[in-house]
C-alpha cells in the first residue's frame, strides 16, 4: 500500500491540505459554507465542483485559499464521498483546524 503522501499526490496536494505529515480539516464550518444555506456560491456550482473532486480531490475551506495551510472545509469533509480524507481519517491523520477568528462558525 502506498504511503499517504504519495496517495496525496493524487489530490490533495494541489490545495495546501497536506501539511507536516497531516491532513489538515475545518473543525467546523464556517459562517458561509458552501455546503450550508448561507454559501456564496449556487448549488449547481457546488455540485460542479464535489463531481470535479471525484474521490481524491478535495475542497478547501475559502476562507483559507492562498494560505500557508488551506484546511479542508468542514462541509465537503462531512460529505464523506472522499477516499483520501477517509484513510486519512482511519490513520488518525487528520489535523482539526480551529479558526478563531470566525464567530460565526457552526
């Protein structure tokens, strides 16, 4: 069996998840979620990006995009759809993301 990084590769890699050997996740969503009802984006657009996912790329919370570290979001994470996220998961390799500067997280 390969090693989570180099499964990583595969997905997880394009976005800044896959950080000092864990996989780095939202500990809750965020106020505007995409996968809540207050997200900024359509539920078509939505559904376009979790089927360009497929089961090894991942959603990165927005609120982090660019950043050292884009956690996953919460949302896509909760889906379950994810085969990384889920070994990932097993292997106790998640890293729960907490942002303290989002009040309004659920």
């Amino acid at each position: 069996m390969p090693a989570l990084s180099q499964l990583a590769g595969v997905g997880l890699v394009s976005h800044n998840v896959y950080v000092n050997g864990f996989v780095h996740v939202r500990a809750k969503r965020c106020s505007t979620c995409i996968f809540g009802n207050r997200s900024p984006v359509s539920v078509e657009r939505r559904e376009e990006m979790v089927e360009r996912c497929g089961e090894e790329g991942v959603i990165p919370c927005h609120h982090h995009l660019g950043e050292d570290v884009e956690p996953v979001c919460r949302g896509f994470y909760e889906t379950g759809n994810n085969v990384l996220l889920r070994l990932a998961t097993a292997l106790d390799l998640i890293d729960w993301t907490v942002d303290g500067t989002d009040a309004n997280a659920w």
